[in-house]
C-alpha cells in the first residue's frame, strides 16, 4: 500500500498524547520490548537491537506517550527502502490493547507521516494482512509489492542487503564514561613500541559494561576495544613472555560484554575485529560506490603502523561484503525449493557460482599489501589464542573474575568463525569429516545470535544437495549448475590454502629470525594443525559433486 505525504494534513486535535523519537527517549526501551513481544513475540536481546537502530535518519521507532502520566501507549517503525531514497517503509504499529478503539493509531499514522515529511520523504509504504480496511481510511491505496519477503527476512536476522555480515557505520568512540577504553585501544600501538602495554592496561578502572545495553552498535565497539586490550595484553611479549592471567579490569567487561553479544569469549574473534572494525577515510566520497578496503581504515586492533596490519583485516572485509552477493541467490533457490522448481533453483545456482567467483577475486587481494613475514611474526600472535604450547603450563590463561579464576583455553580468531562462509557450505550441503565438522559447529560459538539463526533457517529451508537428491524432475542443467558452485568453492579454499601457505608455511619452513613465534609452528589461530584441517575441507568439498544418475 502506498500513501503520498501532502503538506495540508489536517492539524491533529488529540493534544494530551506526545509522539516522540525512541532515541531521544531511551527510558521507553523496555516498555517497548513488552509492548511489541506482546503483539509480536521475539526475543528481548533481538528487539533490543532492532529498537537501538532508531536515529534522525532511519530506521526510526516513534513512540506514542500520554501527556499526563507519560505512559506509553505505542509505537511504530519508519524505515528506508534500498535503492529508493525518496520512500519510506512504516511498519511495526502497535497500540496497547487496552487502549484501542479511541483512535489512537490514527494519531500515531499521521505523526509517523508528518515526520517522514520533515526529513524528506514524499512516499510511504506499508505491509498489511488484516488492517486494510484501517489503513484506507488513513488515505492509504492498495498498490504492487515495493519490498519483498528477502529484504524483511535480512531484517529480521539483522543481516546488511548490501553489506553482508559487516556491521554498518559503526561507531568509532564510546561514551565519555568509557575513556579509558578509548584511549589504550587508541593508542595501543604507541604503548607496545614502548613496552608499557601491561603497566598501562594493568592500571585502567574497573568500568560498568551496564552503561552500553540499550546500544548494539556501542557494545561492538565496547567489545573490539577490549578484544585489542586483551590480545595486547597476552602477546605484547611474544610467546616468550605470556602472561598467566589477564586482569580484572579487562577480564571481567570483555566477558560481560561477550555475553550480552551471544558470544563465547574468544582471542581476536572474527565478528568483532575483521566485520566491526573500519570506518570511512575521510578523503573518500562513495555516493553509489562498490565497497572498497582501499576507502577505509581500520578503527582499533592496529598493533602496528604498517600495511600488513591493516591490509589484513581491510581486505578481509572486502571479501565478506562481497558474499552479501550471494544473499539473494539464497531466497531464489529457498522458493525453488518450496515450489519444487528446477528452472529457478538452477537460475539460483548460475548466480550464486557468479557470487562465490567474485569472492575469488576479493580473496586474491590479500597479497596486495600484506608482507609474509610481518604477518607471521609480528601481527599472527596477536590473532592466537590460548591453547598452544605457551599456555600447556596452566592449562590455558586466567581471566581474573571470571569462571572462578579457572585457567581457560580461549580459542584465537578465524575464518572458521566466518558465516558467510559457512552459509555457502550450509547451502550446497556440503558436509566435512566429523573433527573438521565439529570444529566448525564449535567455531558458530564465535558467531553473533542473528548469524546463527540464519544458519539454522538455510539448514532448514536451503539444503541444495538434498534436494537435488530426493527430487524426480531434476535436469542435467540443475546438476550441472550445482557442481559448478561445488566446484567454485573448492577453487575458493584453494585459494585459502595458497594464502595460508605463503603466510604461516613457508615463513615457519625458512626459519627466519625476527620477532621468533616458535611455539605457534603451524597451528593455525584458532589451534587447528592448519594444513591438514584445510586440505580436508577441499577433500570433502570435493566429493559433493553429483553425477548421473544421482547418488551419495
């Protein structure tokens, strides 16, 4: 349905309600929450995040507040349509039951379309399945669908149509109260070229992570700052010199924050420090721009002032912004499936192979600017975690405050923590040896709540192999197609394993002396003997090929 704003809406005459910016009211939050869970149940974490999204540009929640006792009676949910900068989607209207039938959701439409109108949009869109007769009464008019199910389903699982997993804009600084923090993460690299990593960190207030709830993006931040501290902390020395434990001060919000995020408390975690850490150079100017590592720079976890520290992680990102390629191939082949159809699951899969190949290329950018041996021996120890050799002593490092003080074997950073690529995995069907296929289901851990619903919904929605397998009208070209993703994603590994041996075996077979990480050999960061565990996952991506007649 569509409504066009015009300028002579009627002055609303109902003065003793108040329609205000969720973000300029944060102390509605949690009357929100409850408020639209009992409309429309979903988790508290998950509205919580959705509902902190609100600001001047959109997404915005608006709230319905009566006057007198400043109670709230409703909310609704204004937000951008892609690639449609003039319209605007109204959605999530909500009035307490209690409270109906008073006209109140008509209030609440026309101040949703005055502030549409201040900033700037000429059109709003709605969705509606048992409210039409309401809505036309608002002006609204039956119109053809602008938005589809796909872009709804990213929402819902808080997943970027244009980025992916990566988190958009986000946040560069916390709040003042968080200072602190701000300032060691800054400076991290300055205090590790003059050895005072851990007298500094060491010395840091023991700050109250509670501060930070009702904001998705400042906790990311909260968690990428402390993730630098705790990694400059361990390895600041090299392995020579790790410390038994991590202090309070770091310890304790790194784990509360982990928690309110969903995630296991990890060393250098994929989610935080590759898809939560950049920001725009400020010389760049995208508009419409692709997506590229060369426009942006890292925000912390920048040990070192070289090209290889950066370059690292930046191209990293390039190639998960690139898989957000694959997200609509994801819906074609889900619908395929539902309505067993094989012309569009093979369309599905002719895009999704596309997808997969130009994350070749994204790949293969790695090279551009990342030095071998600086990698191995100066940036990898900071990615490890605590479970090699160094560690064997005490069973792992202490995190004081935390599981009672009991050492713990924290698992390092990973592109086994990548979603994306295990949602290509999820959705080929793709299944690896027992370790390496446990392994990567322990690495989900790693993961952020909404990444693994997603997972889960591809494994119930999206399995190709599956039902290429059980179905009577499968064609040549739908076998064809799905071995050529098969076959598109061995190339993809290979490339994977052509980087990991340039950058961890060769330099550990040359022997080169500069900053030794002896004890780190060929593990990779997470603690997988790394070659092996790769050459496994081509093995078995491999052996999916499907040939005629179909078989296991």
């Amino acid at each position: 349905m569509s409504y066009s704003t015009d300028p002579s809406i009627e002055q609303i005459l109902e003065f003793s309600m108040e329609v205000y910016p969720l973000h300029s009211h944060l102390e509605y939050t949690d009357e929100c929450i409850k408020l639209l869970n009992a409309e429309w149940p979903r988790s508290s974490h998950s509205r919580s995040h959705s509902l902190a999204k609100s600001n001047d540009h959109l997404p915005v929640s608006l709230v319905l507040v009566r006057i007198s006792d400043q109670r709230l009676l409703g909310h609704a949910r204004l937000c951008r349509i892609p690639d449609r900068p003039e319209w605007c989607l109204l959605e999530s209207v909500v009035i307490e039951k209690s409270e109906r039938g008073r006209g109140l959701g008509r209030h609440l439409v026309k101040e949703c379309e005055r502030f549409a109108q201040k900033v700037g949009f000429l059109t709003i869109y709605l969705t509606t399945v048992d409210r039409e007769s309401f809505y036309k009464h608002c002006g609204y008019t039956v119109c053809d669908p602008v938005i589809t199910l796909n872009m709804q389903l990213l929402r819902d699982f808080h997943i970027s149509a244009k980025l992916g997993f990566v988190l958009e804009n986000p946040e560069e600084q916390l709040p003042d109260y968080y200072n602190s923090w701000n300032n060691a993460a800054a400076n991290i690299r300055h205090l590790l070229a003059s050895g005072n990593v851990r007298s500094t960190l060491e010395n840091l207030p023991l700050l109250d992570v509670s501060l930070l709830c009702n904001s998705h993006r400042q906790l990311r931040l909260a968690h990428l700052q402390l993730a630098t501290l705790v990694s400059g902390y361990i390895w600041c020395e090299s392995e020579i010199g790790v410390p038994k434990k991590v202090p309070r001060c770091l310890a304790v919000p790194y784990s509360q924050v982990s928690e309110k995020l969903g995630l296991q408390i990890g060393i250098a975690p994929h989610v935080t420090v590759a898809l939560a850490n950049y920001k725009q150079k400020c010389s760049c100017i995208f508009n419409n721009k692709p997506f590229l590592a060369d426009d942006h720079q890292l925000l912390y976890f920048n040990f070192f002032d070289d090209d290889t520290n950066h370059w690292f992680f930046l191209a990293t990102l390039e190639v998960e912004v690139e898989f957000s390629n694959a997200l609509p191939a994801f819906f074609h082949l889900a619908k395929a499936i539902k309505d067993k159809d094989v012309l569009l699951l093979t369309e599905g899969l002719k895009n999704l192979r596309t997808a997969i190949q130009r994350m070749h290329a994204k790949m293969r950018r790695l090279k551009e600017r990342v030095d071998a041996n600086e990698f191995y021996y100066k940036l990898r120890p900071f990615l490890s975690g605590t479970t090699g050799p160094a560690f064997q002593a005490i069973g792992g490092i202490v995190l004081e405050g935390v599981a009672n003080d009991q050492p713990m074997k924290l698992v390092g950073g990973s592109a086994a923590q990548s979603c994306a690529i295990q949602c290509l995995d999820t959705c080929l069907g793709v299944q690896h040896s027992a370790d390496a296929g446990n392994f990567l289901k322990l690495m989900r851990q790693f993961m952020l709540p909404n990444q693994r619903c997603f997972l889960h919904w591809l494994e119930t929605r999206v399995n190709v192999r599956s039902f290429l397998l059980s179905t009577c009208a499968v064609q040549l070209d739908s076998i064809q197609a799905y071995n050529d993703c098969i076959g598109a994603m061995t190339a993809f590994r290979r490339i994977h394993v052509a980087l990991v041996n340039n950058y961890i075996i060769k330099p550990r077979q040359m022997e080169i002396i500069s900053e030794p990480a002896q004890t780190l050999g060929n593990h990779g960061t997470a603690g997988t003997t790394v070659m092996p565990f790769l050459i496994n996952l081509i093995q078995s991506t491999e052996q999916c090929k499907l040939n005629l007649p179909l078989s296991d």
